[in-house]
C-alpha cells in the first residue's frame, strides 16, 4: 500500500450495534430439491453413433461384403444402407416398421445416418438430397439375401469381444464361459403364411420358433452368441424340428466356429436329457442343467435314495442368492447316471423372503464344498437372464413377436439384426452413457433408445464424434 493512505479501521461491535434498515431480510432457500439434470437427447445419439465406430470398426464392410442382387448402377441405396436401417428399427425400439417409416426422414436423420452405414449424405446417388430408405425396400431386400449369409455376424460380433477379453470377469474358474440356451416364440405370423412356421399358440394360429443362445457377461448383462430356426418340417430331413434338434445344429455351428473355447452349457429341464449330455461330453463342454421330476425319472429317483447317505455332500450358507438376506443349503450326490455318461445331481433350497424354493441341477462338474458356492448360484440360477432378455424385447418396443413381414427367409434375416442392435445396445447403454452420465443412469432403456431417434432428428452429427474410452459394467 502507498504512503500517505489512510488504513482501514476496523468496526468497533460494542460501539456500533446492528440497526434495523429499510431493505427487506434476505430470501430464505427455496423450499423443495434442485431438479436434477434430463437426458441429454445430442449426447446421447452422438455417442452411440461413436461407440458403434469404436466398438466394431469392421462391421459396415461385412455387411457390405453380403450377397447383393440388385444392380448397382440403377441404386440409390447402398447395401450397408439397407442392413443399417433395420438395425436402427430395434435400437431405437421403434416397435414396428410403420412407426419408424413415419420419422425416418424428419429433420437431420439422413444426413446422420452416414455416421452408421457409411453412406454419407454427400453421396452423388443422393443426387443432393439425403434420405433414409422406406422399410419396404429393406424387407424385399433381406427376401433375396440366404439368411445363412447374415446368421453368423452376432457370433463374430461376441468374438471380437472374447480377442479382447471382454468375458474374462464372467468365466467360471476364469476358465469355461457360461452360455445359456432357451427357444422363444419369435413371431407370431399373419393367417396364411405358416410358411417355416410352428402350429401352436392361442387360437391354432402359427408362429414361428427360434432356439437362442448367448453369454453371460460382465455386470449381469447377456449377449446374444447364435441362434437356430425351429421349423415345423425340416427340409434337410423331412422329419419334424424340435428344440432338442436345434440344440445339435447349434452346438455344431458353435464348435466349428470357436474350435478350443470352453462353455459350460446351462438350460431348462427340457436340455436334460443323454443326448445333450453325450454331446458336452465329445466337444469337452461343461453343463450345468436343470433337473425336474419326472423328466428323468431313473435320475431323479436314484437322487432321492442315495441322498440320505450321501452325509459329508452338504453346505449351509447363511445368506441368499447375490448376498440377499436368506438362508441357501445345498445337497448333492455324485456319480449318478445320465444315459451313457456319469453326473452329480444337485438339490439347492433357499429360504427368503417367507419362502421356501426348491432347486435341482445335474452337471458333470466336480462339486464339493469349496466349489458348489461357485457352480451352481453363478451358471444354474443365472439362466433367467435368457428369459430377461426375451421379456425386454417383447415388452419394451424391440417387437420380438411381432410380425414386421410374411416372408420367412427376410424374418430369419430381421431377427439376426434384433440381436445385432442387441449387442449395440449393451455396450452402449450398460457399458458407455450409464458409467459417464448420471441422467443415463436414472434412464430407462426404452427412454435412452428412444433419445437415439430424437437426437438423429435434432442436429447434424459433427465431423467428430464422442467416443468412450472403454466399455465398462458395474461387476
């Protein structure tokens, strides 16, 4: 401070009391909570268009590597182009074709559809004009294209996960990946066309029936690996399908195409049967099965005779299933035949929540004490998020069941892209916005797929998109 200038003096309290003046008291805080932040509808499609570049950089070229018939000079349209635009139907839960028909083009949705299928709207065979092709052209395209083309790109999509050790976390004994079978119904199809289709459901309408299986992955989340058509007259074979036949066919496919990965096979009571068993058994797999009285009966009687003296096979936790409050206590006894082959049955019953559940596997694992905690909670009782999963896409806007054509041959090649824009959107919801966001994570799914839509429509993309550094689960 400069010389000559004159200090501050301090005020003197006892000297100089506080007087009422003219302006009013100060406003009291506002009664209520601060609203919390909505979703951010850009950021959200932005950066699922980012995430899909980050996560399968390949996958516009394998499409594009896919079958086309039509002749190229008279196209607008490229062939990702078509492929993408029914995946977008299922990511942005849509719920049908003519929901998604009537906003395909508003605002800037096809100049942002580039930023999916590659296309981009500079694209000379736009003539200027970029635009996002109608779902008829789409349909009548997958008619001509042998779904066995497509079927596999789900399981390549889950390989490239596996190369970089995305299901580590999940394996069981950080060794054998847990892969969960189940059929559902896939579409209930329109009278007339029971082409490919299964007699059955609710007033003898036909439908058509799908085998599928997936991956148990990190942070409670499934991923669709493979699935099989269950058809009414098999043409290879000219017998009847069943599940049962699907389950060969698929676990063929499986084999050939991850030759020296171990599974550990988890299914319904309807999987446990000596065939299925015979099968694990010649490709080394492991299973964990559901076990129900009545369906094996041999097995299931010889359970409940030698169990009594099986004394020294038993475990009491005192705590449920995920760490709920309960009461677990597990049985077993081993050595138990199963057609050909040899299996441990195990009994699990669990008290919570004033009930009393009875639970039964058979498995060819080794079980003891120190591994049964370890087997059967982490493979037998997760196969409900199968049946999770199906619930989702019927309930929630995906439109499984619903029938988007007549056409058997472009529902096989539909539903493939169901499962594509299912793995999409566990990497980008579960794995991307809900880590980062905090609006993300109070989000429904239905809310955020939805979000995708708006936000296409809003802005233009820019030149850069976000993208997450790494997917991540909450484990």
């Amino acid at each position: 401070m400069d010389e000559g200038v004159q200090t501050a003096q301090e005020t003197d309290s006892d000297c100089n009391p506080p007087l009422p003046g003219a302006h009013p008291p100060a406003c009291r805080k506002p009664a209520g909570r601060k609203p919390k932040s909505c979703i951010d509808i850009p950021k959200v499609a932005q950066g699922a268009a980012g995430a899909i570049r980050k996560a399968f950089p390949w996958l516009n070229r394998r499409l594009a590597a896919l079958s086309d018939p039509r002749v190229a000079d008279m196209c607008v349209y490229a062939s990702a182009h078509l492929w993408w635009t029914g995946v977008l139907y299922f990511l942005t839960r849509s719920g049908s074709r003519n929901a998604f028909d009537q906003r395909r083009n508003s605002g800037a949705a096809p100049h942002n559809m580039g930023a999916f299928c590659g296309q981009t709207s500079d694209d000379p065979r736009f003539e200027g004009e970029a635009r996002i092709t109608c779902s008829d052209n789409v349909v009548h395209h997958l008619k001509r294209v042998e779904a066995a083309e497509a079927q596999d790109i789900p399981a390549e999509m889950c390989r490239d996960l596996l190369a970089r050790r995305f299901f580590d976390g999940s394996r069981i004994f950080g060794c054998w990946h847990v892969i969960v079978f189940d059929g559902t119904v896939q579409e209930l199809c329109r009278k007339g066309f029971a082409e490919g289709g299964k007699s059955g459901g609710s007033g003898g309408m036909p439908y058509r029936y799908i085998l599928q299986c997936g991956l148990l992955g990190p942070g409670n989340t499934f991923f669709p690996l493979m699935h099989e058509s269950v058809d009414l007259h098999n043409p290879e074979t000219e017998k009847e399908d069943c599940e049962l036949n699907a389950f060969h066919r698929l676990a063929q496919r499986l084999k050939t195409m991850f030759p020296r990965l171990r599974f550990c096979v988890v299914g319904d009571a309807l999987f446990c049967v000596a065939a299925v068993a015979d099968r694990c058994e010649q490709y080394h797999w492991k299973y964990v099965l559901t076990l129900k009285e009545g369906r094996q009966e041999g097995l299931w009687d010889e359970l409940l005779n030698l169990l009594p003296l099986a004394t020294e096979n038993r475990l009491r936790v005192w705590t449920g299933q995920d760490n709920q409050p309960g009461l677990r206590d597990f049985r077993w006894v081993e050595n138990l035949a199963l057609g050909n082959h040899r299996c441990t049955a195990v009994l699990a019953g669990e008290c919570a929540n004033n009930e009393i559940t009875l639970y039964a596997y058979a498995t060819n694992f080794f079980i003891s004490r120190d591994r049964v905690l370890e087997i059967i909670p982490a493979t037998g009782r997760e196969r409900h998020r199968i049946e999770d999963y199906f619930n989702a896409e019927k309930n929630n806007g995906i439109g499984l069941e619903h029938v988007f054509c007549a056409d058997a041959n472009a529902s096989k090649n539909l539903f493939t892209l169901m499962q594509i824009a299912a793995i999409h959107w566990t990497l980008i919801g579960h794995g991307y916005l809900r880590r980062l966001y905090e609006w993300a994570a109070r989000a429904t799914d239905r809310a955020l797929a939805e979000a995708i839509a708006e936000g296409m429509r809003a802005l233009p993309f820019p030149s850069i998109l976000p993208e997450p550094g790494q997917f991540r689960f909450d484990t």
